[in-house]
C-alpha cells in the first residue's frame, strides 16, 4: 500500500523529520516583559508537537532586544537564555517532534514601541508604514553588531540542542527591508541592485555557517513576491518572483538547508496571512495601533469610521484574491524548480487532499500551518484517523492575530465553539501547567 504523502519521512541535509507538516511561526505575548521565557511558552508549543506536527517552527525569537517587535516575547539574546530554549526543545522532543528556531529582528517593523529605544534599525530612515513608528537606516557598525548577533543567536540555539534556525527574511521584517526594492533606498554597498540588497541576509548565512559549522540545520524563509502596493497604490511594488528566484539561487549556493516560501513586504498583509481583515475585532483590542507611531490619526480616521472601515475591508478583499488555502503554491514551485534544498510552503492549508497534491505534484516538500493548527491543535492526528479536513475548519478570520496583541493567542471565532466558555477555555489552557506549580 503506497505511503501517505503526508506521512512519508523528510530528509534534509543535516535533520529529518517524521512527517510533512510543520508548525509554522506564530506569536503570543506569553513570556517575561525582559525577554525571558516561562513555561506559558513551553506549554504553547508542545500543545502542537503533541498533536502530531513533524517539526515546529518557533515563534518570533528576536536575536536583540531592539529587534522584537513587541515586548514578552521569549529572545536569545544572550547565554542565560540557553538553559528555557533547552528545556522547551526537551519538552517538544518528547513528542518526537523537532524544533527550529527562528531568528528574527523586527527592524522597523513593530507592534508595540516598547521602552528601551526610541527608533528602530533599518535599511531606511522611512518610518514603519502602519503605525508610523520611526527608524534610522543601519551604520556598516550596526550591520555587523547585527550579523554577529543572528550569529551568535544561531549559536546559542545549538548549544540548546534544538534541531536547527531559520532566518526570518520575509513579512517585512529586517531582511525583506534590505531585499525589498520597495523599501530599501540606500546607496551604499547594501542597497542598489539586487545583488547588493541581498548582501545583508547572505552575510549572516556565512556568519553562522562560520559560527556554528555546515552540520547544523539553517533554513531561511522568504517572500516570494512583495506586493508592496497591495493596498497603497502610490507605494512601489517592490520585489518580483524572478528575483527572488535569484536570491533563493544564491542562498543555495550559500548553504542554506530548506527554503521557506511566503510572500508580502510587510505584516499583516492582505496575502499574508491570507483572510479577512476583522477590523470590528481590531478596534476592541489593538489600541497601540489606534494611539502610537506617527499614523494614528490616519489609522483612526481609517478603522474607527465605517465607509472607511468598509472601503478598506473591500480593498484588502482584492488584493488578496480568491485563493486562500495554497496561496503561495505557484511561488513555491517556481522557486523549487531552480534550487536543490528541499521547499516548505506557508499559506492557509488544512485540507489534506490539498496538501497531498502539494508534494505529489512537486510544488513543494513539505507545508507549515499557523491558524488552522491554533484552529485544531490535532490537525495532523485527524489526517492520521482519515479526515479528509476538520469538521470545525478555521475559518481565515484571522481574530487570532488582531488579538494576540493585548490577550492570549488562541482561535477566538466563537462559531467554531458550543460555547463562549468553551472558546475561552481553550484559549486559557496554555496557562496550564502554570508557571509556579
């Protein structure tokens, strides 16, 4: 009897894992305001490798303090972070899961400002376009503190045992503003043309195969396209496929062990996370975005008023498509077609069927899921029992997102419970067990 694509074993270079599904990145605000972890973290994430996922990616790990995006997220900033990240991978290992870390810098890209700094670091001295939060563009001496500081991140993550690092190079974060054409305006030896764009994120590549050897697992995730005038037409488009195409080239002569394929130059996007843009959810719980950064005027006039509220729905609609689940798909084989490191691709799955036909006709290797994993924790069991697809699919709402700003990450689409305790009940359960017990 022919193996299930979905459960046939992945090998890459230096990691294999059981299946082909992964936990793909997604944050809460569940560890200490210094960066440090606590076992609200470790409970997030074991929840997934206990429902049967292969490997997870984790949640936004910034390598600096001045590279999160909001406060209380769990850093590896510095050794005495080793001993948490170990004990969260021993945990995830029980379940004969892997775990990847992702080694994130936010740059100019932010949720909430936080304390310690006023600006943030970027390849541009553009403020941050949602909120309006202000950056400078990075000194050639705050590249290179940068590149030590995934480096010595990528490091650490090792000297946890953990299975291996991805770079975080897509979404708008840090790397997609040195590689976006939309975004990065320099004109020095990292900005320009694409080569020159690409140089940031490639330094780091060699910084931490120099750091941590060629054994160690290293994936990077990118985004393939930018449709960076997805909603603001007098914007750039920023980056194409084909040259993306080139910088996944690149970083598999660099070394790099998987690529991971996403797309948009910035977060959210109306392609990622593909969806609805819930703004009557967004205005219960997302003050900061309403009442910080240079935008808020913008930004109030934009979500507070409902033919702006409605036009902006309307706009996000279009710009996003009709496809959801597999979105990014016809990226990912592009991509696929040009490199020899294996392809995981993000955007929206949850039909097994679907995923299947993902690997067997070669678009990808393997898929990673975020909100229908917080949707059904056991996805991957039920595709073990034989679901074809949940019975309470996620419904691409995307109130998780809006909420995990100011309360815990969880699915908070009512309709998918018997009840309103019911929802808050599992959005609760990762305070179990809690961190003093």
């Amino acid at each position: 009897m022919p193996v299930d694509p979905i459960f046939e074993p992945i090998a890459f270079r230096n990691l294999s894992v059981k299946n082909r599904i992964f936990r793909s990145n997604v944050s809460g605000r569940f560890d200490n305001y210094d960066g440090s972890g606590n076992q609200a973290r470790i409970n997030w994430e074991t929840k997934f490798a206990r429902g049967g996922v292969g490997a997870i990616v984790s949640s936004f790990v910034p390598v600096t303090i001045r590279g999160r995006i909001v406060p209380n997220y769990a850093t590896v900033d510095c050794d005495a972070r080793i001993p948490f990240w170990r004990a969260l991978g021993n945990a995830v290992h029980e379940h004969d899961c892997r775990f990847i870390m992702q080694l994130s810098h936010g740059g100019r890209q932010r949720d909430i400002p936080g304390i310690e700094y006023e600006q943030g670091w970027s390849a541009t001295e553009r403020d941050e376009p949602l909120h309006g939060f202000p950056c400078v563009a990075m000194t050639r001496a705050q590249i290179d503190e940068t590149v030590a500081a995934f480096a010595a991140g990528a490091r650490r993550a090792r000297a946890a045992d953990l299975d291996g690092v991805e770079l975080h190079a897509a979404n708008g974060y840090l790397f997609t503003q040195f590689l976006s054409s939309a975004i990065n305006d320099r004109d020095d030896d990292y900005g320009g043309p694409l080569r020159q764009r690409a140089r940031f994120l490639l330094e780091v590549v060699a910084a931490i195969r120099a750091e941590v050897g060629t054994d160690f697992h290293l994936q990077v995730k990118i985004s393939a396209e930018d449709h960076n005038d997805a909603i603001d037409r007098n914007e750039k488009p920023g980056n194409t496929l084909e040259e993306t195409v080139e910088v996944c080239k690149w970083l598999d002569a660099a070394g790099v062990d998987a690529i991971h394929v996403s797309s948009g130059s910035y977060f959210p996007h109306p392609r990622n996370p593909a969806g609805e843009f819930p703004v009557d959810e967004l205005v219960k719980t997302y003050d900061q975005l309403l009442s910080s950064g240079s935008h808020a005027l913008r930004n109030y006039l934009l979500f507070r008023l409902e033919p702006t509220q409605r036009l902006f729905e309307e706009r996000w609609e279009k710009a996003r498509g009709d496809r959801i689940e597999g979105i990014n798909l016809p990226a990912a084989k592009a991509i696929k077609a040009v490199v020899g490191v294996p392809i995981l691709c993000t955007g929206g799955f949850q039909t097994a069927e679907v995923i299947r036909e993902a690997i067997r006709q070669q678009f990808c290797d393997a898929v990673t899921i975020a909100r229908p994993l917080i949707a059904n924790n056991d996805l991957v069991q039920q595709f073990a029992a034989g679901m074809g697809r949940p019975a309470r699919p996620c419904t691409y709402c995307n109130k998780c997102l809006v909420n995990a700003v100011e309360n815990p990450l969880g699915c908070y689409d009512q309709t998918r419970f018997d009840s309103r305790e019911a929802m808050i009940a599992q959005i609760m359960s990762v305070f179990t067990p809690a961190p003093f017990e």
